[in-house]
C-alpha cells in the first residue's frame, strides 16, 4: 500500500495572531488558571486545591474533574480563536504522539487540499479512522489519540497489526470554517482510502468522540441517504463502496444522569477486542 506522502502542513485554523494578541491571550489563560475564570468562579490552581474534598467533584474522581473544570473554563473564558492559537495543532499532536511511542508517521493529502495523518504501520491489517472531539473548533489531544489505540500502553507493540488514521479536520472560528466543511473533508479521507489506497471497507473501523461522533454520524447519514452536500463554498457527493465498517462512537465523556457515563468505558472495552482479534 501507498500513501501520498507530502512536506506542506494543511492549515486547520483560519486566523493566527499578533505579537500583541498573543500577549493579551497568554495574560488571559493565566488568569483562568491562577486568578478567575469568571466573577463567580476560582482559578484552576485554586480548584485543584478544593477538589481535594470528593464531594465537590460530584462523583468525578479527581483527575477527570480538573478536566472537565478547565475544559470548561478555557472554552467559556477563551473565544474559538484564542484556543486554537494557544493549544498545539493536530499536526503537531500527532507528530509529538508517534514519536514519543515510536510510532510510524505521514501525512496524507486530499483532494480537497486537507490533510490526514498516518500513525502506525504502512501495512496494518486494521486501520482505525478517528474523529475527534473539541467542539468542532478544538485541535485533537493526546487522550484523543490514546482512545483511537484502545489506551494501550505500548501502541507500538500492543498494536503492532494496527494504525490510525486521524482527519485534520479544520477548525471553526466565528467567521470561518463552518459546518459541512468537515463533513465534505471526512468523505474526501474516506474516498482516498477506499479509491486511491484500495483498502477494503472490512480492514477500517470508524470512530468518533464528542463532536467525532456527530460528524461520523452524518457521515454514515451519506451512505445510508446518499446525500449531495451542497454549500455556496464547496459540493460533496456520496462516498460509493462495497462492503461493510466497523462503527464506533463516544457521545460525551462527561454525560451524568443519575450515575457516571458508562459510554467510554463500554467503548474501549470493544475496541480492545476489536483489537486483539485476527
């Protein structure tokens, strides 16, 4: 199997900042951290101190807490812009997380002129395709890629027989970037890998978290519908193929009713056997 293989990095966001913005940002998300993130809400700092105490969690344990609260905070204390600015790139996550688990990597052009990163072996007979969460405007994080690999410790070993295919999807701001742009660059990956790389439908299991899941929702509503998507900006058509995917999906990690969200758990339990099996 081949891959397109090329040096220039797709632009995910659509606004880079000043000097002076970039100032003015940083002294923003030191306030939510240390200071406030709003009148009626502590710092992140002073949180962490106070979620020490099980009850004000809410039944979270502590870790996922902190993540959740500065999740929230940044997302309400930032605008789209801001925290795409501040976070690392897809890119560069993916780049950062195959090099640290000795990983295989490369990037794949679209015909749309996105990217796709390649993470794991050229010739693995399981190919995970994963949409991230972030809200649509949030770059992918580790914990996003650990999820694609069933949070195997050792994904090089463990996972040997599979890779990941992560869509660097572009990220939506106020003015840009909005909604069906991901949707037509989901079916551009898919179209390279079914049409130009050959993979059988049977090797690929689709996975989506949070925001993924709705976009890997409405990309299986192309399949079933076979829907035209039609913007003032750009057409998409349905994807054709034979055969079946693997389909999986991670609404909201943080999703209470009147006990914890079983979801993810439920979900990586799968994905390991899904895994695991020839």
């Amino acid at each position: 199997m081949t891959k397109e293989v090329v040096s220039t990095q797709s632009r995910e966001h659509a606004h880079s900042l000043t000097i002076w913005a970039w100032v003015l940002l940083l002294l923003k998300a030191t306030g939510i951290t240390i200071l406030t993130a709003s009148p009626v809400a502590c710092g992140l700092v002073i949180e962490a101190v106070k979620a020490l105490s099980s009850k004000r969690r809410n039944g979270f344990g502590y870790y996922p807490y902190l993540a959740y609260k500065g999740m929230r905070d940044y997302q309400s204390g930032l605008n789209a812009i801001g925290i795409q600015n501040l976070l690392p790139s897809t890119s560069k996550t993916c780049k950062q997380f195959a090099k640290k688990h000795k990983l295989q990597q490369s990037t794949i052009q679209l015909s749309d002129g996105s990217a796709a990163l390649w993470l794991g072996q050229p010739e693995a007979s399981k190919i995970i395709i994963s949409f991230h969460g972030g809200g649509y405007m949030a770059p992918i994080l580790s914990s996003h890629i650990s999820l694609a690999f069933g949070f195997a410790k050792h994904p090089q070993i463990d996972r040997k027989n599979v890779a990941v295919v992560v869509l660097q999807y572009d990220l939506a701001c106020e003015d840009a970037n909005h909604y069906p742009r991901q949707l037509q660059q989901a079916v551009a990956l898919l179209d390279n890998l079914l049409h130009i790389q050959k993979i059988s439908p049977s090797r690929i299991t689709l996975i989506g978290d949070s925001a993924g899941a709705h976009l890997l929702i409405s990309l299986l509503l192309i399949f079933v519908m076979r829907i035209l998507i039609k913007t003032r900006h750009a057409r998409t058509t349905a994807a054709k193929f034979a055969g079946e995917f693997h389909v999986q999906m991670v609404m909201n990690h943080f999703l209470r009713v009147n006990a914890p969200c079983e979801s993810k758990n439920v979900f990586v339990k799968w994905l390991n056997e899904h895994l695991s099996s020839t």
